[in-house]
C-alpha cells in the first residue's frame, strides 16, 4: 500500500522525538507503559511491535521482549530483520495500530489524558531518519513525513473523544494469520472489569451503608454494555452484605434498595 507523506508545521504540532519529553509518552519507546499479552509482561509497545514481526520464530520473540530497554529491544529485532514474517510491510502498520489500542486499553486514564491533551492539534513523532513512521524537520521549520504513528495516533485519539471511547477498553487481535506470541494464538486483550473496580478503589470504608452504595453501583455496572461478567462479582458482593447485615430487618432493606435504586454510570 502506497502511503503520501505530508507537510506539518512544527509549531502548530504536538512534536516528540525523545520520551522525556512533553509528549513523549506518545513513543513507543515510552518505559512508563508496561504492557500485557498473553499473560506475558512486555515492558514496552516497541517491543510488543517489533515481537509481532516474528511469530515463527517463538525465541526471537523472546529475546526481544524479555529486553527492559526498548531501544535494546529493537537491536535484538534488527539483527532478525531478513528472517521477518514474508507480508510484514503488508500489515505493520495493522499491528501498530494494534499495538497502540492495547496501549491504550492497559493505561486508559494516563494514555488517554495524554492524547486529550495534545486536543486537535496534528501529532508528529520527528524523526532524523524515518520519514515513514515519523516525519523530519526541514530548512523552514516544517515536518515532511508520512508519519504514520502520528497518523494512528490521531485515529485513536478521535476515537477516545466520541461515543464510543469505551469500545476501546476491549482490544481484539488483528485478523492476520498466525498471529502468535511465543507459538500461541494472541487472545483478546480485555480490561472493562479492571477500569470498572478502579472506580471502586475509592470505597474501602468497612461500613454497612457504604457497601450497600458500593453494590448499587455494581448492580448498575452489571446491566451496562460494559460487561456481563460483572454480575459474578456483584453476587459475591450481595453475599457479603448480607452476613455483614445480620439480621432480617436490615436485610429486607438492602433487597429493597437492590431492586428500586438504578444508577448510570455513563
């Protein structure tokens, strides 16, 4: 596929180049991400990228993503180069937008708010070299570049601003063929139950009336489009509130409240 490269200018963009930077959260090279895959920690996008271009060879994977550094993580990759999956210039740019989604749904909050923060301005990883994935600095101040991360970046960010933003807690793998991680298939990549207990961190009091609030709002999540699953936890959740009650009277209340009280989250 044939991508145009385009012209930004630098001072009306969000520009990153070195991870400490403002935006610098935006690069794959970011440590600040730690991520998850097959129940497997990878300690940077650029390594889960770089990974993805070898599933026929499970110890490359391997010693790519065992590598704390990312750019040490590239060179393991880079010396492997000849031996990458035959259509990886196909679909590369199909994996990094996977890679950038599971980025995502794993730091939904921090990863999120650094996207709002960049609001509609052009997002431009500035590169001395890569005029695919990044763009470079001319004469006259401007970018001129694909810049396809950035490009994928501000499909994201345009994605985590509408209606759907939540979709984006789910993260199913691209429908490539043998997409694998150390000889298995990648499994879908699912945190709507962890982002709905991180709004439950805040209810720890050990008070009768705060766990009764705390399974209204269960009892809400349980109906939502969210996740079905959470019905398992809201149960236990009665459980315990109801030995906690002992006695009838107040039991007869929390099945009372359960059944009249409806919260929308969203």
């Amino acid at each position: 596929m044939k991508y145009s490269e385009r012209i930004y200018d630098a001072a009306e963009s969000c520009v990153f180049r070195k991870t400490r930077e403002a935006f610098g959260g935006l690069s794959n090279m970011a440590t600040d991400y730690p991520l998850e895959v097959n129940n497997m920690q990878i300690p940077t996008a650029e390594a889960l990228y770089q990974a993805c271009r070898y599933p026929h060879l499970p110890e490359v994977q391997m010693a790519i993503i065992e590598q704390a550094s990312p750019m040490t993580a590239k060179m393991k990759s880079k010396a492997h180069y000849c031996q990458s999956r035959s259509d990886w210039e196909e679909i590369k740019v199909t994996v990094m937008r996977w890679c950038l989604r599971v980025k995502l749904a794993q730091h939904f909050f921090k990863f999120g708010h650094l996207l709002e923060s960049t609001y509609d301005k052009s997002i431009v990883e500035e590169s001395k070299r890569d005029r695919f994935w990044g763009a470079q600095r001319t004469e006259n101040e401007k970018l001129r570049g694909v810049n396809a991360l950035g490009r994928l970046l501000m499909e994201i960010r345009q994605l985590y601003r509408s209606e759907a933003k939540y979709d984006l807690l789910y993260v199913e793998p691209p429908k490539i063929e043998n997409f694998l991680m150390l000889g298995e298939n990648i499994e879908p990549i699912d945190k709507r139950l962890d982002f709905i207990l991180s709004l439950l961190k805040g209810w720890q009091a050990d008070s009768l009336e705060t766990d009764k609030l705390r399974l209204r709002l269960l009892d809400s999540l349980a109906s939502s489009y969210i996740y079905a699953g959470i019905h398992d936890l809201k149960n236990k959740e009665a459980k315990h509130l109801h030995k906690k009650a002992g006695n009838d009277e107040e039991k007869d209340l929390l099945e009372s409240d359960e059944q009249t009280l409806n919260l929308s989250l969203f």
